[in-house]
C-alpha cells in the first residue's frame, strides 16, 4: 500500500483532534458523560503522586475540557459508580473498565514472573508461600491497604512492610487483587469479583495476539497518527509484541501508512483521525497527558524538548520543580513552574519560559488558563514571579 505523504503541522493537528484538543470547551456543566467520552477516546489517564499543583491524573480532564468537579473522577474511580479499574498500562493508570479482558495476558505473565521487573519476579519465586499468606488476608479483610498490615504477626512470622508491600505489588500485577479505591492516594486491595462489576469480569478473555491488535487499535485513535513505536508504547508494549500486528491492522483497513515530513520512521494514521484544517485551544498539560508523555514524539511532533526535572538536584534544574507545558492552539508555546500553596490559597508561578517562535499572545492566553486553573483548584489568588524569560510579561500583565 502505498504511503500518504503528510506535513508536520497536519501531524500535529490530527494528534490534537484524536487527543480532544479540537473542539470548544463545554459551556454546560461537566458531567459524568463527558468524563466517559474523553476516557473512551484517549484511552488511558496515567497516575502520579506528586501533588505541586494537582496529582496528574486529575488534570487531563481540566486540560480539554476546563474546570470540572473532581469528584467526579473520585467517584469514577470508587466501587460505587466505577468507570474504571487500575493497572499497569502506561505506568500505573486508570482505564476505562472494558479495557479489564485487554490487560489479562499481562497479568498472566506477570504470574508468570514475566512482565514485572525482574527483582519483583525473583523476589515472588522465593516468597510464594508468603504471598499466599498475604492474598489471603486481603481474601478475609478486604478492602485493604498494604499499611494496615505493616507490623502484623502471620503464620510466618511478623510481617515486615517491604516484603507485604512487595508481596501486595505482585498480585495487584499478577490480577489477582485489584485497586478497590483510594484512601489519601493509598491503594486499597480487594478480590476483583468483589471490587468489578460482574459483567466486567465475565467479559470474554482475547487471545494474547487479539488483545495487542486492540490495544494498539486504541492507541492509534488515542493518538491519530503515529509511529510503531508511537502506538507501541502507549500501552508499554514490547518490540516483542507488536510483530505482524501493526501489518495486519494495515491489511484490515485499520491503520494508514504515511510518511510524515522530517520522520525518518514510518508512521500509521487511524482510519478513525480527523483531519482539522485548524485548531484553536488553549491548555496547561500534566508533565504525564498522554498528548506529550512519550518525551521523543513529544519532540518531533512539537519542537518541544521536555523532561521532569523532580529528581534534578535544584541548582541543576533548568526550568523548575514541576513544570507544565503550555498548548496554544497548535504549539507547545510555554512552559512554567507551578506550585499550589493550599493553606495560603495562592497558586504560585515561580517561573515561566516562552518556546522559541511563540507568539505575542503568548503571555495573554497563559495567564487566561492560569486564572482558570486558580478558580478551578479553589485558590484565592496568583503570585507570579518575574524567572524565566516571560515571566516579567507575566507579571506586569496580572498587575495591570
């Protein structure tokens, strides 16, 4: 099949549409439909700890859609009115619960002892008896976190917590326990047949080599257009894989070969893209938004090079803490360091960078989303601080 030759731009316009970037904001009140739709088209919310300015799997809603009431998504998360499970997909994430048969065949080789990291699977070799012992306290107590037994006397001792909480990662990967909720971020373990729908786990089961073909089919929508590697990782599927699936979904029609100006790789566009002439939005993405947590197309796709710096020693860090990437309409056009200091109620803007080439109004829209963010976390007002290159514009036009 022929390969369609595509530009830069029109790559990044169909990724932004595919990614819920295209279309206005709701003027109506966001509800649990609309929750529902973003995570059927991106597939994936990936979950992080940190807390500077809002745990990351929050913000992906906010960032297409505007300010929403999160607990919506504590509750899409919770027994009650469940939209989703938790697992390892593109990190540990939360997934739309038709996506449970999917996951299976990385939780049978987790038992395996494939599919985790390696010190994990050799730990669980010589530790099954002790694992059985903790799957049944989860069996007899659950829901439970893995805190609540530190300490506690089993048959084989008193249990020590690296070696509960080990034992507590194994099955949550091996799926034979799963994340009932949350309590302060703390996973809280059940028996899956108690924590799922029952129509949910009586879901046929596909075969291994049918469940990456839909796994990469959703990433293909998830993104719109991509690489192998693109699609590959979304899911964190290995090289391994995807052989032959990616051929075969271009045989049935699914995927699109293209060639995208100044990739060197071949790339697949999904049957399902749109292609928009034009896109407007703006929005402050999470350093873990599926638009730009694969760092590499990040970079290709938007000119755009971008690490966390968290775990940089400060002195070393070139941007900040924690620092979001700032989408105007089809750019990544800024970035800045962010911090909500809850008990003071101020979101503080310890320094913002404009990306070479970003326009005029750069500093005008980024402080429209900014306030936006203030109101929809709660806090009283702004402080911005003059760092970084755009960060006196910033200033002066809040004070003004």
């Amino acid at each position: 099949m022929k390969s369609e030759k595509i530009s830069l731009a029109q790559a990044r316009r169909i990724t932004l549409a595919a990614q819920g970037f295209s279309e206005p904001r709701p003027t109506s009140p966001i509800n649990r439909g609309h929750l529902n739709r973003l995570l059927g088209r991106i597939g994936l919310l990936q979950i992080d700890s940190v807390s500077a300015v809002v745990r990351a799997h929050y913000m992906p809603m906010f960032s297409r859609l505007g300010p929403y009431p999160m607990q919506l998504l504590d509750e899409a998360t919770g027994p009650k009115k469940r939209l989703v499970f938790e697992y390892w997909a593109h990190e540990a994430s939360f997934l739309p619960l038709e996506l449970w048969p999917l996951m299976q065949w990385r939780m049978a080789r987790a038992r395996e002892h494939s599919e985790i990291y390696s010190g994990l699977a050799r730990w669980a070799e010589e530790k099954q008896s002790f694992i059985e012992e903790i799957f049944e306290e989860v069996k007899a107590r659950g829901p439970i976190a893995a805190s609540d037994i530190e300490g506690h006397k089993g048959s084989g001792g008193w249990w020590g917590w690296s070696d509960a909480k080990a034992a507590f990662e194994w099955l949550f990967w091996a799926g034979r326990i799963t994340a009932h909720s949350r309590r302060s971020f703390e996973r809280l373990y059940d028996l899956p047949e108690r924590a799922l729908p029952k129509a949910v786990i009586d879901m046929p089961v596909p075969d291994t080599a049918d469940a990456h073909r839909e796994l990469l089919k959703i990433s293909a929508r998830a993104l719109g257009v991509g690489t192998a590697q693109c699609l590959r990782d979304y899911f964190r599927l290995s090289p391994a894989d995807i052989v032959g699936r990616i051929d075969e979904l271009v045989e049935e029609g699914e995927l699109l070969p293209v060639k995208i100006e100044g990739w060197h790789r071949p790339g697949y566009v999904s049957k399902d893209a749109r292609r928009p002439r034009k896109v407007e939005t703006q929005a402050l993405l999470a350093p873990f938004d599926p638009l730009v947590f694969e760092r590499t197309r990040t970079e290709k796709l938007f000119d755009f090079h971008y690490r966390i710096e968290i775990y940089t020693p400060a002195e070393k860090r070139r941007y900040g803490y924690y620092v979001l990437p700032f989408l105007l309409n089809d750019a990544i056009v800024a970035r800045v360091d962010l911090r909500a200091d809850r008990p003071k109620g101020v979101l503080r803007v310890l320094a913002a960078y404009a990306e070479p080439g970003a326009p005029p109004e750069t500093a005008e829209a980024l402080l429209r989303e900014l306030h936006t963010m203030q109101n929809w976390l709660g806090l009283e007002q702004i402080e911005i601080t003059t760092a970084g290159d755009l960060g006196p514009t910033l200033a002066k036009l809040s004070a003004s």
